[in-house]
C-alpha cells in the first residue's frame, strides 16, 4: 500500500500569535486558548498518513479542530505552518506534490480534479440556487467538461449511484430532506471521481435509517471505487463502521492514533477512554 496524503505539523493560530502559543496549549494546558496573546490554536502539529484506498477516522469533542483540519486539507484554508503532500496515483511524480507550493489557480484545479468534500452543513457544499443536477455540472464544468449531452448523463449517473430519483435532478436542493441532500453533496463530490474524499460529520443530524444508508453508500464507494477517505466525526459508531484506522484529537492536538477496534476496545490515552466510556 503506497500512501495518498502526507500532512506534517500541520499548525493553524487563529489570532496575532506569540512565541508561546503553542506550548500554553493543548490537552496538558486544558486550553486551545493562548494565555499570553488569546490566540486560537484550531490545531497544531497534526501528523498524519492516509494510505490509498483506506478510511482514516478522526473524532473528538466539539471544538478538538477536526473541522479545522478537514478545511486545511481541502485547501479552504491555509496553515500557520506544515506541509501537505499529495500522491497522484496517475504518473506522480517523484515525492509527490507539496499542496502548500502550489498557486492559486494549480490549487483550485488539483482539487477540483482530485478532490472532494462532503459537508455536515449542506449550505456549505451545495448551490441551493441551481437544481440537483446544475450542482454536478459546475463542478464539471469547473473541470473543463463543456459537452451539455455529457453533463446532463454524467450528473444522471452520479445521482442514481447516490440514489436520488433521476425524476428530482432538476429540482432545487432546498426542496429535498437533510438525507437527499447530503446525497446530493456526495454526487457531486464524486463528479470528477476524485481519489480522494473528505467527509466532515456527514450523517450528524440524520435520523439513524437514513445515517445507516448513507453509510453503505459510502461504504460502497470505498469498496468498488478505492477512494480514499478521511471521516470526521464524533459518532464511535459511524467511526467503527467505516475507518479501520483512526485519530482522536483533543484541543487541537492528536492525542491518540492506531486501530480503530483497538482504540475502541482498549484506549490508551485518559480522553479516549472517557470518549469511549461516555459513549457506552
Ligand atoms: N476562523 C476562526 N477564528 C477563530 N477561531 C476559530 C476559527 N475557526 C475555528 N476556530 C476555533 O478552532 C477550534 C476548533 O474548531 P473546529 O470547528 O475545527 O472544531 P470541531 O472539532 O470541528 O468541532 P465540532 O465537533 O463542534 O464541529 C474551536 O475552538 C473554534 O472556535
Ligand atoms: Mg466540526
Ligand atoms: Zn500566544
């Protein structure tokens, strides 16, 4: 297995920062709040690999920086201080490509290709000003597809895999339920069939038989696709079903990593047991 991502002391302040801001915060200090200078430490030194075709799981408390980390990853907001190193399994070259070194408009194409997102909020992932289909097709044409023909069937496609009636695709996604616009929202993160997925809370405020079919879909999309994942959430049970490895963070912090049936069964750091234990 080759890896995918590769993020290294990824550092995000919010605020003027100091020379202090990072080692008066985190789980030791009980803080994500600089003492000093009150900047916001939304996360720091976080390290991670994402292999190929894998789920990586984070969860933690409100306010531990998953989201955080998710838009740094997605390229929605930029770090203090780290690197992002991604591997294009379509000829990469040597090393991989620093996410961080790239400008603007390479940025925005890379993800537009490689990536996609999937929001908790879906205001924050779909245009709710064009139809269910209008959503696929910007971001196909956002990636240079100007064939209407090819649109209109690509985006029929995406929807019917994700299960939303062919017969709704011209309708707005104001008229559709939190479960078929999440739906939507994926659709339209696979349009360009990235390899790569971030998902942040994508069942939280779901009933549970719409957050279990939701869950099989993306499943599924990691069995018959390969797309490799990172999932954000505070739900032990969503994390079990889908990451067979996770991060839990705390405070902006990785406080712990491994297995997830491991970190589920036997956590080793004091708040991963007081997550599980709550949980139970
Ligand atoms: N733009 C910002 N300015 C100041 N502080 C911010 C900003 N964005 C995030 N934060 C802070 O960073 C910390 C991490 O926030 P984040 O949204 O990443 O948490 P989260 O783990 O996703 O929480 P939740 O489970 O509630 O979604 C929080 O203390 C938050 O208030
Ligand atoms: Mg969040
Ligand atoms: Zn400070």
């Amino acid at each position: 297995m080759s890896a995918i991502l590769e993020v290294a002391g990824l550092t995000r302040l919010h605020g003027p920062g100091c020379a202090r801001c990072v080692d008066a915060t985190g789980p030791a200090a009980g803080t994500n709040v600089c003492p000093h200078c009150g900047t916001v430490v939304a996360c720091a030194d976080v390290s991670l690999t994402l292999m190929r075709g894998e789920v990586l799981g984070v969860m933690g408390e409100s306010g531990s920086g998953k989201s955080s980390l998710v838009r740094l990853l997605y390229g929605d907001d930029v770090p203090t201080s780290g690197s992002i190193v991604y591997h294009d399994a379509r000829g990469d070259k040597e090393g991989g490509t620093d996410l961080l070194a790239l400008n603007a408009q390479q940025a925005r194409r890379l993800r537009n290709r490689h990536f996609g997102v999937v929001y908790q909020n879906p205001h924050l992932g779909l245009n709710f000003r064009v139809s269910a289909g209008g959503n696929i097709a910007e971001r196909l044409l956002m990636n240079g597809e100007l064939r209407y023909a090819h649109i209109r069937e690509r985006a029929m496609q995406l929807l019917a895999r994700c299960e939303v009636p062919a017969a709704r695709m011209d309708e707005l996604p104001g008229r559709f339920s939190g479960g078929m616009q999440q739906r939507v929202q994926i659709a339209r993160a696979l349009a360009t069939d990235p390899p790569l997925l971030f998902l942040d809370e994508v069942t939280t405020g779901l009933d549970v038989s719409v957050q279990a079919r939701i869950l099989d879909l993306i499943l599924e999309l990691q069995h018959q696709l390969g797309v490799s994942m990172i999932a954000v959430t505070h739900d032990l049970g969503v994390i079990r079903m889908l990451a067979a490895r996770t991060i839990v963070m705390k405070m902006g912090r990785v406080v712990e990593t491994g297995l997830t049936d491991q970190i589920l069964e036997d956590p080793q750091h004091p708040y991963t047991q007081q997550l599980v234990a709550s949980a139970l």
